[in-house]
C-alpha cells in the first residue's frame, strides 16, 4: 500500500541582508549602507499585511497583492560586514604601527565595521605584518554587549 500527499504553499520571502538593512536604516541613525547582517533573525517576530487593507487574504491570493507593510518586533544584533582576505591584503607588508594610526586615513577608516584591532605578530620583535595575505589570519570576535 502506498500513500501520497501533495499540495502547494505560498510564501512570502525577502533576502536577509535587505531586510538587516532596512531595519538598521530605520533604527540606526548613523547607518551608512554598508554591508550588514542581523546575528539574531529567528529572534525578531516579523508580521506582513497588506498595505491596501482591501487586499486582505479573504479577498485575493497572497501573490495577488500589490504590496504588504513588514513589521518586525525584537532586538536585533546588527553585525557590519567587512572582507576578511581584502582587510589581510591591506595590512600585508605594513608596520604594526599602522593600526595604531588615526581614524581618518587610517586603516580603520577603510573598515567601520570593524570597532578595534590588535595583531599578534611572531617572532614578538618583528614588527611587521607578513608579505602574503595568505600568511596572515584574521579573527573576528563579537562584543558580548
């Protein structure tokens, strides 16, 4: 004896890094539309509803409606983006000294993402970063706050 089921479901879906970027424009006043993520998606409760309220459910298909207010309650962890093997690039072949630089012009200001940094570098009296990128490893360590 063999027993199938089939059937359809809709869904509504949207790219999470367009949604972290919406709600850090909305929530963020200093957000600059750099590349953001949410730590925490399955945290935040998100509701859609029609924006006409004639298109409700009841009346048309979900796909049928022409646009839908998105609502999101929570707090979201909002994490900057920045390219790991491109931060390893611009520190390869340069002195310590230049994290040490200031903010403008600086190697920070090419990552605002990015709130501290610190090397570790070996043999302790070599004082600068490695010629290749591959040579230097890039850890990222979230605050707890």
């Amino acid at each position: 004896m063999v027993l199938s089921l089939s059937g359809k479901l809709h869904g509504i879906l949207f790219p999470e890094d367009q949604l972290a970027q919406r709600l850090a424009q909305l929530t963020i006043p200093s957000y600059d539309g750099s590349p953001i993520r949410i730590e925490n998606p399955l945290d935040l409760s998100v509701t859609i509803e029609p924006v006409d309220p004639s298109d409700s459910a009841d009346v048309q298909a979900p796909w049928e409606v022409a646009a839908y207010n998105v609502r999101a309650q929570g707090k979201a962890h909002f994490i900057w983006q920045y390219d790991e093997m491109q931060l390893a690039k611009d520190l390869a072949g340069k002195d310590k000294k230049i994290l040490d630089s200031p903010q403008e012009g600086g190697i920070r200001e090419a990552y605002p993402g990015i709130d501290n940094l610190q090397a570790s570098i070996r043999p302790f009296w070599k004082q600068t970063f490695p010629e290749n990128p591959n040579d230097i490893a890039v850890v990222t360590e979230l605050d707890a706050s």
